[in-house]
C-alpha cells in the first residue's frame, strides 16, 4: 500500500473548517486520515513549522498548447505549477487552434497525464475559434470533461450570443468565465488616464471592462440568475461595485483577481517596459486598495495569475507592440503573501479558501480543494506544504516554465511551496532534511533541465 | 356512434364552427372528436371507401407553406366524405401578384365554399381567415402556434396503442415531447390535448429551443433527455426545423444528435414498450436514427393512417356546425 505521512504541519483546511497541528495520512493517492500518527511506515514528510493545505488551484493560466509551443506547453506548464505550489491548474483554451471541440478537451488530459505533474484542466472555447459568432461544441467538451468555458483574450462581445451562450452553457452546469472587455472600448496599451496621455500611449479605460459587467450580470439576472457567471481578472474599483451589488441576488455570480493587480499600478508603465503590459491593465493605487477590499470581503472569490507566457523577443518590442501578460505560477504565492497576508487583509484560512478551495468549487473539481476523509474515498491526496517564513528572491532564471515574462524579478519575498504532492506521490519537495524514506525532488529550473520533452 | 361515447353528457353538442386551436377546446369537446373519428376509421377499410356525410359541399386546401401529407391527408378525408375538394396553392396564384391573405380569402369564400383548410407561416394565419370569412375554417399549420390536427392524431394513436380509446381518459400517462420546441406548432397542440386528457408533459431540447414560458403552460422542462426517457409512456421527435432558425440555435447536428437524438443505445434507457412518435418529415440519423424509427416502438406510420380519421371528424364536425 503506497503512503505517505506528513507530520508534525500546521494543517489548515477551509473545507472542514481545520486548523490544528497534526499529521496527515495519504494512501494509495487518497487522504486517508487527519490526526496523530503515532509510527508513521514508509516515506514522511517533516513539516514542523509549515502549513500544509489542499494543493492549491489556478483556475487561469495560459499552457499555449498546441500552437506555441515555444512559451509554453501542457508540460512545462504544469512544471511550473508545481514549483509554484498548485496541484491542479485550468488552462484557457486561447491556443492555434482553440480549445473548441471535444477532441481537443481530450488532447489537453492527455498531456495532462503525460507530464504527470500536476493536473492540468481544459476550459473550452465559448465560441468557434473563439471569434464570437457561433456556440461550441460545448456539450459535446462538457461530457468530455471541460470543466468550464470562457473565450478569454477577448469578451464575448455581442449580447445576443452571450445571452445565448449564457442558456446553453447552464444546461451543463459548468461556468462561463468572462474576459471583460468591450472590444469597441478597450485594446489600448495600458489604463487611460493622465499617464497614458503623458506617455503618448492608447487608453485601455476602466469602462471597458465594467460594461461587460454590468451588461452580463443583467443577462444573468434576465435568465434568474440561473448561468453561472464568472467575471476573470478583475481591475477597476469601479467593477467591484458591481460584482458586490450583484453577488447581494445570486452566490452564481464569482470574480477573481490576479497578483499583479494586487501589487502594481499604472506608474510601472512609465519606464515604458513591457513586462508591465498586461489585459487588463495596471490601474491606480485606489483600485488596488478597492481590489484588495474586495478580497476581504469576498466579493473576490478567488486568486488567479492569469499565467500567460509569451518569449523574450515578443516582448523586447515597443511598448505598444509587445503583447499583453505576465506569468505568474511560479511567484504568486509568495506575492498574495505580501499583498494580502503581511498587511492583515486575510488570515490563511481565507487564503487556502481563495487560492484552492473556491477554485475547486468554481470548476468542480471533485476531489480536489479538500482534505476532508469522505466515507468510502476520500479526497485526492493533491496537498501543498507551505513554510510561511521562508525568505528568498524571486529570480525568472530559476523557473521551470519556458518563458520569463515576469516583472516581479529580483523582489525579496517572504514564504514559499516547500513540497508538492498531487494524488499521493511528491512532486516536489526542496528540503531533504524533511524528508524520510525518499530524496528531494527537485523543482524549478532544475527540474526543467531534468525534464525530456520539454 | 353514440354507444361509443360513452361519458359524454346527451345533451353534448359540437360547439365550433372552426378548428383554429386545441388550445380553445374544452376536453370534452376533445374526446368527442376522438370518439367520432373512431367511428370514420371504418369507412377506409371498406371497399368503397367514401360515406355521403358532406355530399355536395366544397372544402379548399388554402396552402401558403410546402406540405405533403398534412395536404393529401385533408384532401383525401374531404373525398371520403364525399365533398368536392379544391387545391389552392400560394405559389402561381394571386397571392404572388401582392393580394393580402383577407382578400384572397375571401375570394375563394365568394365562389360558394363551405370548409377552408389553411396552412401559413404566420402564427395567427388561420384565426386570420376565420375572422375574415363566413365558412368554416380549419387550421392545418400557422407558424409555430399550432397544429391541430396534428395534436389530435398524435393523442388518438396514443389512446389506440394503449387501449384507452373507450375514455380517451390519459391519467396517469407521462408523454416526452423531444427538440426544437420553440419553433414547433406540433409542441403546442400536443401540450394542449396531452394535458386537457390528463397527461403529463416533459418537454426536452436545448436551452436556446425550449423557452420558460412553457412551465407557465404546466409542462416540465429538461435539457436531459437521458434523464426523461425511463420515465416516459411516449416520446414524441421533433424535426429540427433549419427552415425557422435564424440563428445558430446549437452548437452542431453532431452535438445535437448525441444530446438529443433519439439512438439504439440511448433507447435502452426507456421502457420496453415506449411509444416512439415522429410527426415527419424526419431527419434520420439526426433526431432520430433508422433503428429507432422502424422499430415495433414505432408509431410512425400509424400517425399518418389516424390522420386520415381525424381530419374526416374534424371537417364533418365543424361543417356540420356551421
């Protein structure tokens, strides 16, 4: 019988609302029991001064596979993930071609289990080609196991298809996540306002994004509030508002945010480097202040980097040139860390909610996002063990993904992933002095050199 | 014929002049008109195959929409109750030239005629006509309001099949009604007769064909049809009708046939002895595969003959009444 014991941790799980120091049982890639154990056999896990969670979940990376494959694939993805502490990830279906029919939903598990790190989850295309014109195959790659839709890159712009959409995707349950952005109204380089005009560059404006919002939550509400509705990427105080006035009618309708609108405004953007050009844009200090809110509040469900890859020659471009993004998996608990729990905006109980629990809900991922020994099979054993102190320099030289893309280097963070299991076996764990029974797996950049396939 | 109506009060008399709608009859008047087809299925087994109940009368088939059997179906029951039948179709006639629907209506009205058979595209076409005209008018089609005489057979080979055509009493029976029921005059009319007998009624097809305002109706709704089809007595198939969408109102026929069409192996879900109804033309291999449609569960083809009966009852009712 395959174990493994993690002992001695601070074991905090929002799902049975635990949070106590004890040992964890996991057996044959099920959590089989939470509480002393007294001789553990076979390999341990020394987790002394760590939390250790349900693995946590990004329901928003960008795998860009298949089509470009050069900034990331399903594996060097998920390698990423692993390192960065996520267990499970969904992955946006804005590759050449687009996650849009069933066969494709299927090739996405497939190198799912291939890479055999973490769990890697199709989201399917809303609309053919995500162009916005026709519905999707969606019945056909919700039987196939998309665990939700969403055309993100771009809105779906025309109301008559969203409401459309909004119906027939409710007829399987799953979630419709929204990139909101009138396609009329946004597209510039960075958030409109008085640095863009100074900088010389286009305007990305706040109504852009809440336009869509507001126009779906009142489709939302013309079908009772019946579609499952997820606004992605949240960025404008301005948004908040209406995501928490709808949420006062309907639990149907969620948001997210991501780390980089958490930490960074607009001013990054005079420097004129690209790193900081994302969709949407970075916004002033009020909306951080009013996200992070929005946070403590729960009118943001969840956290997600809205991981999104892009090559060194892609972004060494002009400004307005470059494309939008930024990677995240690798750095982003640390930087919800700083964000949210070093000033005393959540505790970690609400941040192991944020970050994996409600995405398991969110994308029904069963088995997943919980700790908690259900009679007859418990959960998957997917947990992260955290040490909350560790202090390191988040350095894009040490990633396992494929692309660089990221304007947190060189920041000093606190906190990190010390070890990753996803269904019972270690994919990651960096110090071997906590370990008994087996070596240290590594992660990161050491583990992509190791990687064939890559 | 009157032993066989057995419920009906003595002083029951057919109250219309016209059949517009299932929707405005009362079930009595339902089953006698199911009790009185019953007593017309014999005239087409005899070897003169006509009775004189409308000698000398003349009914129109007023066609403004392509259609095959419902058209030979009335023309064929007005000849066997003897009356003289003219076909009228909107193509070549002087509805092409710009004349409205009134005026050509009432053109036909002046030559002398007695019964008007009307199918159009337009929902409301029929009640149209009846408002316009002194004859009786009988509904064979408008838009996607209603098909009574459709409704109508669809009840009377339920009640045959299951051996309740002594009361046409359907408690206790729970009926599917599967596709593009937004767009389906069939729906609506069988909605009406299934209920007014004592049925229930599950309508299932995709979110984007199956408008809520059908639960206001009494009916319940379902996007599962895996989920109905044990539960059911009969399933009746929609065509998909591409001719009324406008939009895209599914994914892809390949979606739609593996949600909801009806399969060999999808069948295993119902009942040995489920009544599988089709109203034609079908699309095989969409809504429903040739497996399916030609076996023994099969009401097909019957549908068709009790046509024939009812549409007999139908014109002889309301020119009787006029």
């Amino acid at each position: 019988m395959a174990t493994l014991t993690i002992t001695g941790g601070r074991v905090i799980d929002p799902s049975q609302n635990l949070d106590q120091q004890t040992d964890l049982l996991l057996e044959n890639g099920k959590v089989a029991r939470i509480g002393r154990v007294s001789k553990p056999v076979g390999p341990t896990i020394d987790a002394a001064g760590c939390i250790v969670c349900p693995g946590l979940i990004d329901v928003h990376v960008h795998f860009r596979e298949p089509g470009h494959e050069e900034k990331e694939t399903v594996k060097s993805g998920a390698a990423a993930a692993v390192a960065g502490g996520f267990t499970s990830v969904c992955c946006m279906p804005n590759t050449n071609p687009a996650l849009d029919d069933d066969g494709r939903v299927r090739f996405i598990y497939r190198q799912s289990q291939r890479a055999n790190l973490a769990n890697v989850y199709p989201i399917g295309a809303i609309t053919k080609a995500r162009a916005g014109k026709e519905l999707a195959e969606i019945g056909l790659m919700s039987r196939r196991g998309a665990v939700g839709f969403s055309d993100d890159g771009c809105a779906v712009a025309d109301a008559g298809m969203m409401e459309k959409a909004l119906r027939y995707i409710a007829m399987t349950g799953k979630v419709v996540m929204q990139h909101c952005e009138d396609p009329s109204l946004g597209g510039g380089a960075m958030n409109a306002g008085a640095l863009a005009t100074k900088l010389g560059l286009s305007g990305w404006p706040r109504v852009a994004e809440e336009v869509i919002i507001q126009r779906d939550i009142l489709l939302c509400r013309h079908q009772n509030y019946a579609p499952r509705y997820h606004v992605q990427h949240l960025s404008s105080a301005g948004s908040v508002e209406l995501v928490r006035e709808a949420r006062r009618h309907t639990p149907n309708i969620t948001a997210e945010a991501s780390p980089h609108h958490l930490l960074l405004t607009e001013e990054s953007c005079a420097s004129y480097d690209t790193h900081f050009k994302m969709n949407p844009p970075l916004r002033s200090a009020a909306d951080v202040k009013a996200l992070c809110a929005a946070v403590a509040e729960g009118v943001i469900t969840l956290l997600a980097t809205d991981h999104a890859p892009h090559t060194r020659e892609e972004k060494d471009l002009e400004f307005a040139s470059a494309p939008y993004g930024v990677i995240g998996l690798e750095c982003a608990l640390a930087l919800y860390i700083k964000a949210l729990i070093e000033p005393g905006v959540i505790d970690w109980p609400r941040l192991i909610t944020l970050t994996s629990c409600n995405g398991a809900a969110l994308c029904g991922l069963t088995g997943k996002g919980s700790l908690a020994v259900a009679p007859g099979s418990g959960n998957d054993a997917d947990v992260t063990i955290i040490d909350p102190n560790l202090s390191w320099t988040i350095d894009i030289d040490q990633f396992a993904g494929k692309s660089r893309n990221c304007p947190f280097d060189g920041w000093p963070v606190k906190g990190r992933a010390t070890a990753v299991v996803v269904g019972g076996e270690c994919k990651m764990a960096l110090e071997s002095g906590r370990l008994r029974g087996f070596e240290a797996v590594p992660a990161g950049r050491a583990k992509a050199l190791l990687m064939s396939d890559y | 014929m009157s032993k066989q109506l057995g419920n009906q009060a003595d002083d029951y008399r057919w109250p219309h002049r016209h059949l517009l709608s299932l929707e405005e009859l009362s079930s009595q008047d339902i089953r006698f008109l199911l009790t009185t087809a019953l007593g017309f299925e014999s005239v087409s087994t005899r070897s003169v195959k006509k009775v004189p109940a409308l000698r000398g009368r003349v009914v129109v088939n007023l066609f403004f929409e392509d259609s095959t059997r419902t058209r030979a179906s009335f023309h064929l029951a007005a000849s066997r109750l003897s009356a003289d039948v003219l076909e009228f179709s909107a193509k070549g006639s002087s509805v092409a030239k710009g004349e409205t629907l009134i005026d050509t209506a009432r053109n036909i009205e002046a030559m002398g005629v007695d019964a008007i058979v009307v199918r159009h595209q337009q929902s409301g076409a029929a009640r149209m006509v009846s408002q316009a005209v002194g004859c009786s008018v009988l509904n064979a089609g408008d838009g996607q309001h209603e098909h009574p005489t459709q409704g109508l057979l669809d009840v009377f080979t339920i009640a045959k099949r299951l051996n309740r055509t002594d009361t046409f009493d359907f408690t206790g029976l729970k009926v599917a009604i599967v596709g593009d029921i937004a767009h389906s005059r069939v729906a609506r009319s069988n909605v009406h007769a299934l209920q007014k007998l004592g049925a229930r009624v599950v309508l299932v097809g995709p979110p984007t064909l199956l408008p809520g305002g059908f639960r206001d109706m009494g009916c319940e709704l379902s996007h599962d049809l895996d989920a109905v089809l044990p539960g059911v007595d009969a399933v009746n198939m929609l065509r998909v009708q591409f001719e009324r969408l406008t939009s895209q109102a599914f994914p892809s026929v390949r979606e739609y046939s593996s949600l909801f069409g009806l399969t060999a192996a999808r069948m295993q879900r119902a009942r040995k002895d489920i009544l599988v109804m089709h109203p034609g033309p079908m699309n095989r291999g969409l809504e429903i595969e040739s497996a399916v449609a030609d076996s023994p569960n099969s009401t097909i083809l019957e549908q068709v003959t009790n046509g024939l009966a009812i549409r007999m009852a139908g014109l002889f009712l309301t020119v009787g009444a006029s």
